[in-house]
C-alpha cells in the first residue's frame, strides 16, 4: 500500500517516513499502529478507543471501521418486539406517571439526616417515540454484532460462573445497595422487560463513533441502566483489544477478578461515552456515575445521573468509577 507524504506543516518528527495522523509525529515508533486497510500510522495512545498493546491479528483505524454503512433498525412494533423479547404491544403501554407521597415528619428536621435515594427513569409517554428510542438502540447493537440483554451473562453463555462472582472476595468491602435503591433496580428492569425504556437516543458520531443522547429531561439521581455483557475473569481477556470491558469483581486473589464484556450481549450501558479524566474540560462534561454496588452478595455495576439532564445532552461517565484502572487520556 502506497502512503502519500505528510503536508509540509506535518513535517515534524517521522520514522521511516510513516507519522502519527493524529500527533504528526513518528516518535516513539514503538507505539505506531498501521491501518491494514489503508496504511496510515497511528499511536496507540493517540486512538480514541483503549489500544494498550499492539493488537493480534488485523487493525483498523477508525475512518475505514467506521465507514461501514450504518443500517437503521426499522421502528416497527413487530420487529422491535421480537428483537428486544418484549412481553407486550408498546402501543397499549402508558408509562405510570411518578407519584411523590408525603410524609409525615417524625423528628425535628436538623436532627433528620436526609439519604439521597434512586429514581426510576420516566420512560417517554408517545409510544411512537419510545419505538424510535428502541430502534436506536438495536441499529447500535447490530452494527457492532451485538444482541440486547438486559442482565450479567454467566455460564455456559459466559466464561465465569455465577458462584464466582461474590463481593465477599473484595479486599475492601464495597457499599451495599440500599433497599429503596434494589426495589427501584428491579422497577426499572420490569419497566425495560415491558418496552418502557429509558428516554435516550443512540446515535453516530464520526469522531466519537455511537453516542447516547438524552430525549426529554432527566432528573439527577436517576437510575439509568445497569453494566450489563458476559462475565469473564480478567485474565482471560489480558489481551483482548475490547474498548468495552467494565470491572466488576477486583479480588485481592487477582485470578478471581471479574470484568463485563458487553462486545456479545450488552444494552444501552455500552454506547454511553466515557469521559477523559486527564482533561478538566472532559471531566466537566461528566453528568453520570459509575458505581458498583453489592447486590445480595453478587458485584453489580450500576449508571446514575450526577445531576439533571437537559433534552440533547450527551451523556459521560468516567469509565474508571473510583479504582483509575484503565488509562482515559486518549479519551476526547
């Protein structure tokens, strides 16, 4: 494959007359990834997606991976019914409307210390439209050869078991998930089981490949979605080049820690963008939460909004959630 030769502001530093078409430079060489397509070089710290080694087998950059032609999902209630396995005609579904009930005071309230407690997210009320937001959502899971679920993937599906996900194995014990909080997690589930989705739209953006934007408002502490794909130990995916993988289980034996690879079976969770925690203009951006909570003895990662969220938004979390496990810079 011939290369054509770098503009004349571009002539900075190259090796071997190949350069980085996003830094411009070809220092450290070590780094250069080639396109097997068209040849260009590429620093694995410049990409957009997490390349911390050279990949096995062919490499793509993203203009020739993200030329294939998008194919939407039609909107129709059959097909998207028969996609998703919904138990029900979304025409005849009329999302319930939140109710607030009011209570009584039982002490003074300096005394009372108020728990910031989940919402369940308000689907959208047209049943035309929440068709629309279901068809983003498959036309980005079958581009990438991915099917919906909605919950963890184990065995035989998987590679872990259930039995090896215990949050018992963690060296510091992580937070276990309020009552309140499980009992709204099992409303938003029942409520994705029956067609009400979460108000987002999922679309293309060149530069950021597929993005979750918000359809209506959404007020914060907003229970969204939970981290969903196959589990699999860590170290069976070493050196996978996914750019999706999700921690789930960090054991202090680290042959038993688990992580969530949605490249198979994944939701909504997997287009949600991840935010580039080197930059303060990219962490300002962030307007979700990772968390990963104990539920009934089993690791589970769950996505809240940090604050409300304004129609057309983007939504951002930081990949990370508190461990910095993955290197972001290359993030944008």
């Amino acid at each position: 494959m011939t290369v054509s030769s770098p503009p004349e502001c571009w002539r900075t530093v190259t090796y071997g007359g190949i350069w980085c078409q996003e830094c411009r430079s070809g220092l450290p060489a070590a780094e250069l990834l080639f396109c097997d397509k068209c040849g260009r070089g590429f620093h694995q710290c410049c990409r957009l997606s997490i390349v911390e080694r050279v990949p096995y087998g062919r490499w793509f950059c993203p203009s020739c991976t993200t030329n294939k032609e998008i194919k939407e999902f039609p909107s129709s209630q059959t097909k998207i019914i028969d996609f998703f396995g919904i138990s029900r005609p979304i025409s005849d579904l009329k999302p319930k409307k939140e109710i607030t009930k009011r209570r009584r005071r039982a002490a003074p309230l300096a005394l009372r210390k108020k728990r910031k407690k989940f919402l369940p997210f308000q689907p959208t009320e047209d049943a035309h439209r929440r068709l629309e937001q279901l068809a983003s959502l498959a036309t980005a899971l079958t581009t990438v050869g991915a099917e919906f679920c909605n919950k963890l993937t184990y065995l035989p599906l998987g590679v872990a078991a259930r039995s090896a996900n215990r949050a018992s194995l963690e060296p510091r014990r992580i937070q276990v998930l309020h009552k309140q909080d499980a009992e709204t997690l099992n409303i938003c589930n029942e409520m994705i089981a029956r067609g009400e989705c979460p108000p987002l739209m999922v679309s293309f953006d060149e530069y950021e490949g597929f993005t979750v934007v918000a359809d209506s408002f959404i007020k914060g502490m907003t229970l969204l979605a939970e981290y969903v794909g196959d589990v699999v130990y860590l170290s069976n995916r070493e050196y996978d080049d996914g750019d999706s993988m999700m921690t789930l289980l960090l054991a202090a034996d680290t042959s038993k820690s688990l992580v969530i690879c949605p490249d198979k079976r994944a939701n909504i969770a997997r287009f949600i963008s991840g935010i580039n925690n080197y930059l303060e203009s990219s962490r300002k951006r962030q307007n979700v939460k990772c968390l990963r909570y104990d539920v009934d003895g089993e690791c589970r990662v769950l996505l809240v909004t940090l604050r409300g969220i304004a129609k057309g938004e983007k939504l951002y979390y930081d990949y990370n959630g508190d461990e910095h496990e993955y290197p972001t810079h290359h993030f944008v």
